[in-house]
C-alpha cells in the first residue's frame, strides 16, 4: 500500500506565533486520541505546506482499512468529542475543515 485507499484529510490555519503549541498538541494529543478512537484508523501523518494558496498551513491525513470504517468514524459520537477537545485546546488560535476521500486510480513503480 503506496497510498491508502481511503483517508480523512484535516486542513488547518494558525495564527502566527501558535505554531508549536498547535504542534505539540497535535502530535502528542490529538493524532494518539484519534487512533485510540478509531479502530478502522490505520495511522496518520501531517504536513506542512511549502507552497500553496495560503489557504491552509498544515495537513493531517489519517488512512483508513475501508469507506465503511471511514464514514462511521467521520458520523460517530467519538468524532464530536474529538471536535470538542480540539475546540477546547487549540480552536481559539486555528480554524480546519475536513474532507474524506476514496482513491480512484493508482500507479505503482
């Protein structure tokens, strides 16, 4: 598996300065709650924007085993409180939006 077939993606901004408590937080936090929370949840990795339209600083991609496990994970109750803790710890210096996505094509070297 080069790529997952199917994966949450979490865009973030920060104010300026903010950063590396987002950063913090996020890694040490948030991504171990999510994974606790999702047992279809096969791991996650973020990224940092090099270039761009600015609409964005950060990227967290988390993969998931199947669309199935996927849309229960993005309706459950458990996302609500991860919403929650995010809102609490870091939602007043940081705004995201959330996108799901299911691979159509992949090519392999």
């Amino acid at each position: 598996m080069l790529f997952p077939e199917h994966f949450l993606a979490v865009r973030a901004t920060v104010e300026e300065g903010r950063e590396e408590d987002f950063n913090h937080w996020y890694n040490t936090e948030h991504i171990p709650d999510v994974l606790r929370a999702f047992p279809g949840c096969l791991g996650a990795s973020r990224y940092k924007v090099t270039e761009g339209d600015g609409s964005h600083l950060y990227e967290a991609m988390y993969a998931f085993r199947s669309a199935e496990e996927l849309a229960d994970a993005i309706t459950s109750e458990e996302i609500k409180r991860l919403i929650g803790l995010y809102d609490e710890a870091i939602g007043s210096f940081s705004t995201r939006t959330r996108t799901t996505y299911s691979r159509v094509f992949q090519l392999e070297k």
